[in-house]
C-alpha cells in the first residue's frame, strides 16, 4: 500500500506544531534577553551610584574623622610637644571620639609636624603668614588637618616660651595662644554628620537592591521551561518530521504491506503532541505553584519565626 501521502501529511503537521513551538521559545528567549540586559543596565545604574555614595561617605568621614582627630591633639598638644607616644595619651577609658588605629594614623602625622617645626631656624620662623604661621610649612601644609596642627603647634610652643623669657623670638614673631578659638562641634560638623550617616543609609539600600538584581539575574541563568521547550522542540522535530519523511522516502521505493511503520509514525506524532500540551500546561501552573509554596512556607512554623 502507498502511504506517502500520510507521512507527508504527519510531517506537515509536525512542522507546523514545530514552528508554533519554535516561536514561543524564541520569543521566550528575546522576551529573557531584554529582561537580562535591563536587568545588567539597573545594576550599572545601581553601582555607579553606590560608587558616588561611598565616595562621599568617604570623604565625609574622612573630614568628620580629621576634625576628631585635631580635638584630640589640640586637647593633648603638650604631650605632643613633649613627643609622647600615642600608646600614653590614648586612654580607652575616656571613651575617645575615634577607633586607635585611625588616631595613631592622625597622632603620627602631627608628631612630624612638630618635628619640623622644631627644626626650623630663625629665618624660616621669621617668614609668617597672616596667621602668624611661618609660610615655609604653610605652603607645604596644604591639608586643613595639618595645618590646624601646625598653627597650634607654634601658637603653644610661643605660650610655653612666654613663660620662660618674654624677649624671645617666638614670643615677638606669633600671636598669643589665647587669640585661638578651639573648634567646636557646630553647625558645619553636625550636618556632616548628617551627610554621611544620610550616605551610607543610602549605601545599604543600594547594596540590597543590587543583591535582589543580582539574584534576578542568576534566575534568568536558569529560565523555567526554557530546557524542557527545547528538548520538546528536538523530540517534535526527529519523531515528528525527520521519521516521518524517512518512512515517506522508503514507501516509495519498498511498498509497505502493513501497517507498522505508519502506526509507529501515528504513535510518535500524537506522543509529541500530547508531551507539548502537558508543557504548556505546566507553564500555566507555575505561577499557582509558586504561590502555594510561599504561603505553605509563610504558614510553617520556621516561617511564623
């Protein structure tokens, strides 16, 4: 018997659900690929922003930061004149403003001021600017930290020379110690304050979004039913077009006399089609699942905790 017609006839309509099922996968996959890129193009945005953020966090503790650090030595400036070490004048117990590493950072750069400023001779102490600072380390001071430091250095080396001989060069070439107003915590260091803790609030928030983005992405990696659609696709495109076509090339040449190769044919086409309507319908419950498992894991006792 002639059954050309009839493989041809299945592997039309294979090719056909074929060609239905190939559009929804690659409309899937362009449909995931433009969820990907705004996806990487969020977590850009989210990481040039958190690059911002924590640069001005940065930079606002550090001059929060440099500011504690000048109360401390300007509290302590006798000691470090007297070249003291920041393991003496560190005292937990009065509950510092800053951690001892980031002091003893500050407490080394002030020591070296003093240092230079000792070592200074008379020309170099007789050149000042306004501020009674010799321009040789106020033009290398540049940094407001140390600056601060250095004027308060030689305005307490001048009160301490006072003392011993009011003649002396430091006593006629600076101002009095006491024309010094101590900074205080004001208007400028509490909305610092505020700046930063106004920063790295932001930073936390922008390191969970970036974690939630992080995790869409890794489930767009793995896109439910992508695999199996495809697997289907194969199956569908070898049972359902490929055997067909070769059964159809052999009943022209070798008659059939039975009905065996077309009820094989018959099988797998209605196998497949059966296997693609149990896919579409798993795609249309897997939202519901999902839901179930959310609230049977809202519901559990490890949930409720």
């Amino acid at each position: 018997m002639d059954y050309t017609s009839f493989f041809y006839s299945i592997a039309g309509c294979s090719a056909t659900i074929i060609a239905i099922i190939g559009g929804f996968i690659a409309s899937k996959l362009i449909s995931i690929s433009a969820d990907r890129d705004k996806i990487l193009d969020k977590i850009k945005e989210i990481e040039d922003e958190l690059d911002m953020k924590t640069r001005q966090y940065n930079e606002a503790m550090e001059e929060l930061n440099a500011d504690d650090a000048f109360g401390f030595v300007r509290d302590n400036i006798s000691m470090l004149i007297e070249n003291k070490s920041i393991d003496v004048v560190y005292k937990t117990e009065e509950k510092p403003c800053l951690d001892y590493n980031v002091m003893e950072k500050y407490w080394r750069r002030a020591l070296d001021i003093c240092k230079e400023i000792v070592n200074l001779d008379e020309d170099e102490i007789s050149n000042v600017n306004s501020d009674k600072v010799p321009v040789i380390l106020a033009n290398k001071y540049v940094n407001d930290f140390d600056y601060r430091v250095c004027e308060k250095i030689v305005h307490e080396i001048e009160k301490n020379t006072k003392k011993r001989n009011s003649n002396s060069f430091f006593a006629n070439s600076l101002i009095d110690a006491d024309d010094i107003v101590p900074q205080t915590a004001g208007i400028w260091y509490h909305k610092k304050r505020s700046e930063a803790e106004k920063a790295e609030l932001r930073i936390e928030e922008l390191k969970f979004e970036k974690k939630q983005y992080e995790e869409k992405k890794r489930q767009i990696k793995k896109p439910k039913g992508m695999k199996s659609g495809l697997s289907i696709f194969v199956a569908f495109s070898i049972l359902g077009v490929i055997f067909p076509l070769i059964c159809a090339l052999k009943n022209s040449i070798y008659k059939f006399e039975n009905l065996c190769m077309p009820i094989v044919a018959l099988i797998f086409f209605g196998g497949c089609i059966f296997i693609t309507f149990v896919y579409l319908a798993l795609l249309l419950r897997w939202k519901n699942v999902d839901m179930e498992v959310t609230r049977h894991e809202s519901n559990s006792p490890e949930g409720k905790l």
